[in-house]
C-alpha cells in the first residue's frame, strides 16, 4: 500500500514512518589555502539512522565551514580568481586559438562560484565548466564571503561564518565612520606633447576610489599598478571605451558621460596606484582631473600643496532636482524624482560622486499626463519604387505606423497594438510582367574533327532581361553548323 508518498508492504508493525538523525561530524579537513583565506569543512551523514517509511530528512546542513589561514600572502598581491583564470592560457583552446584569459563576474548570483573567464584578445565570457576553488571570493564587491563546494558562504568581516558584521566607510570592522577621512583633490596640468603625464597617485588601502574630468577635454585617463608598473587602463594600443573590468583584485567602472571620463572602485585599494593622462595630439591644452577617496586616518597620505583638501564626510547631501519625463504622454503615466548632490555651505549643487551613494533616497513617484488619450490610428506613407520592372518578383514597400494625437496637436507614434483596426498592408506586388525575352548564343565550339568535314555547336538559349528564362519570338538559332578543315591526307 501507500503510506506518505511511499509504497511500503503492508504489515502492521510498520503503520509509522522513522525519521532520519545525524551521525556525528567527521574532523575538519585542512584548510583550501596556505594563505589568503581559505575554507576548510567537516561533513555528518543522515545515517544514524535514515529516514525509512517516509520519514523526514535530518534538518540543517550536512556540511559546516570555517575560514582559515585568512592572513595576507607574501609579496604583491595576486587576485586568486584571477589566476585560475590565467592558469588556462597555456593549454586551453577556444574557438581554434589560445587566449589570455582574465577573470570575470557573472550577474547571475547563483553563478558567482562557477568559474568564468574572458578573452583579453577578444572580449568574449567563457564558462570553463568547473567551479571555483574553495576560499576564493564569490564576489569582487564582497571581500570576506567564499565558496565552498560550488556555493558561496557568507563570512562577516570578523571571518566569521554567518555573521552579519560589516565594515565601516574605511575598514573596520563593525566601525562608526569615527577614524575614517575623506579626501578630495583637484590637479591640472598641460601637456606640452603626445603622451602620458603623471597626475597623482592613489595610496593602498583606499576606498570608494572616485576619478572623474570636470569637463570634456582630449586626453584619455589611464591607471598604472606603482608596484609593478603594469597598465590597469589605457594601456598603449587600447581603446577608450566605457567598460567595466577587474584589475588588483577589484572590480573598477569607467564610464564616458557628455565627453567626459570617470572610473570608480569601492576598494580597497591593494596597492599605491597612478592616475595618468594620455594625450595623442598636438594640442596643448588644460586637463582637470578631480578625485576622492575614503581612508583610514592611520594610512592617511601626508597632504603637500596640491589641491588636496580633507573634508567633513556630511559637507554633502542628496536634494530633489527635477522630475523626469512622464512615461505616456496621456491617459496617465508616471514619473520619478531625480536627485542631485548639494554642497551644504552653499545649496550648490556639484557633482554625484561628492555625495554617498548609500544615502541616496529612493525615487519617488507621481501620477501624470491625466488627459484621455484619443483613439490611435494608422497613418501610412507613400508606396515606394518597385523591386523590378517586369518578371514575377516585383515588389514595392511603404510605411505604415500606429499614431495617436495628442492634445496639443502633435502625433506621437505608440505601439502596433494599440490600433485595434486592421493593419494596411505594408508592401504589394508590382510590375508583374513577363521580361522581354530575346535569343543569346554562345560561343561556337572548336571543330569535331581536325581535318575534313566535322560539326561545331554552340549554346542557344532564350534569356528575360533580368536573366531568367523566358520564351523567345522568332526562329531560334542554330546550335550547330558543318565546319570544314582541311583535306584530310
């Protein structure tokens, strides 16, 4: 009989289902890494005993993790993910060639501990088909939760398992904002020639790193490792194109906004790094680069005579600006606060990156456009020249959009599914009629015989004027003929 899912025989001393109990833990395993924080697990088995008879599983997890060896590894740093990726470079084959690969972060959360990388040369994500080693960081905007057997484990900044403490603005752990500094700076210079000039430098250990022109200018901004002296961005050779990408184990957003350029990372920052400008013409003009940053006080960069200034982290705050545009242009739509960053000495309003992104208030929204809307219509335009001037393929198009007028007398084109009428046809034969045909002959052949009488032939055919078959008036030529060589001997 069935007894809660389960066919089972039917006796009486089994009327009740047993629930599975846990055997006890196995020891922890050695730790995923010798440095860098690593994970190590011990399991238990439902075992002890099963669930029989349709009884209930053991509740809770059959696998515990705790971080280990979670100090820094010696010398410079190396993103983990990152190398695992590059470890392919020397055998692994895509697409018929070898690659330089890089690492990559999926949206998709459920992805974040499979392995994928992307071509350096191409651009193109691969998933490689295997997860990520366990210790390494599901994310590049978390720097403390891990995977472990394929799934990420969220890890407090205390590197404990499951716990919910974070850091503050510049790293402490469960802090108050109370020891970290905000600093800001504006540095102009012009270059006398094409190349790169040196702007400033960004110290290790910064957060929520901020660059951005304050107006469009020719010069492209480039990122330069101090340590190393490799190219972050803007390497030679390389296009300034908005892009997000993954350098010193972060993930760095640079954008390009009405011309002017700006890159930002929540950090921290590994390592010292330069920001550069490269110019490519002769042109000597001002570049303005102004930047920000969030920093510990105790790693706070000695402050020269170059703009730097340490700033309140509150002289800042979000204020409404506008509305944005409504979402119909009738029968009632929506639309949404837009906010700006204010300077409080002021009410100026400067540049979003003053302000912090965290604190930005949610949009508010607002009906509008009450007005009824009238009935959309179709309006059509002009038939276009036909395909053809004859033959059975001729065809000619025009446009055919659904139009609704608005109050103020305009015509605003809306979706085919608002006209609830028929559609007009959008395109329609045309000039279909047989193509005057006229009789073609090829060249004639060589002679059938080398001496004496042979026959020679040609290819007759009768051809449209667009080169179709076609059916021809008049006698057709001969497609062949007698030839005479010479006598034979």
């Amino acid at each position: 009989w069935c007894f809660k899912g389960h066919c089972i025989w039917k006796t009486f001393d089994q009327l009740y289902g047993h629930d599975g109990s846990w055997s006890t833990w196995s020891r922890f395993s050695s730790c995923s890494r010798t440095c860098g924080g690593g994970v190590r697990s011990r399991s238990r088995q439902c075992s002890n005993p099963p669930p029989v008879y349709g009884g209930r599983e053991c509740p809770g997890a059959s696998y515990e993790y705790q971080v280990c060896n979670s100090e820094e590894c010696r010398g410079p740093y190396e993103d983990f993910r990152a190398q695992q990726c590059s470890q392919r470079n020397s055998y692994y084959s895509h697409q018929g060639s070898k690659h330089t690969w890089l690492p990559h972060e999926y949206p998709d959360d459920a992805q974040k501990c499979e392995l994928i990388c992307q071509s350096n040369e191409t651009g193109e994500v691969v998933f490689m088909n295997q997860v990520v080693h366990d210790g390494t960081r599901c994310s590049y905007n978390d720097p403390y939760s891990v995977c472990a057997r394929g799934e990420c484990v969220h890890v407090g900044c205390d590197r404990e398992i499951g716990s919910l403490k974070e850091d503050d603005k510049c790293g402490v752990c469960g802090g108050d904002n109370s020891h970290c500094r905000t600093v800001k700076g504006t540095m102009v210079k012009t270059p006398k020639h094409p190349g790169v000039v040196k702007m400033f430098e960004i110290p290790a250990g910064a957060r929520h790193v901020q660059i951005w022109e304050t107006k469009p200018s020719n010069y492209s901004i480039a990122l330069k490792n101090q340590a190393q002296g490799n190219y972050i961005l803007g390497a030679k050779g390389q296009d300034a194109n908005p892009k997000t990408f993954i350098e010193l184990g972060l993930e760095w957003e640079y954008s390009i906004d009405d011309g002017k350029e700006s890159l930002k990372t929540s950090g921290p920052l590994h390592a010292t790094v330069v920001v550069l400008i490269v110019s490519r013409e002769e042109i000597e003009t001002k570049s303005t680069l102004t930047y920000k940053y969030i920093i510990h006080e105790d790693l706070l960069p000695l402050i020269g005579n170059n703009n730097v200034l340490l700033e309140d982290m509150d002289a800042h705050e979000w204020a409404l600006k506008s509305w944005s545009q409504c979402t119909k242009a009738c029968g009632g739509g929506i639309q949404y606060t837009k906010y700006g960053c204010r300077q409080k000495s002021n009410n100026r309003l400067v540049h979003r990156n003053f302000c912090d992104n965290s604190k930005k208030p949610k949009p508010i929204r607002r009906r509008c456009n009450l007005q009824e809307c009238s009935q959309p219509g179709w309006v059509t335009e002009d038939w276009g020249a036909c395909s053809k001037t004859c033959g059975k393929l001729g065809l000619k198009t025009r446009m055919v959009q659904c139009v609704q007028q608005l109050q103020n007398g305009t015509n605003q084109t809306v979706p085919n599914k608002y006209c609830t009428s028929e559609r007009p046809d959008t395109r329609t034969p045309c000039n279909r009629l047989p193509c005057p045909s006229q009789w073609k002959t090829g060249a004639w052949s060589q002679c059938s015989s080398s001496c004496g009488e042979g026959i020679q032939q040609r290819k007759v055919s009768c051809k449209t004027s667009d080169n179709s078959i076609g059916q021809c008036d008049g006698e057709k030529p001969d497609s062949s003929q007698v030839c005479k060589m010479a006598p034979c001997p």
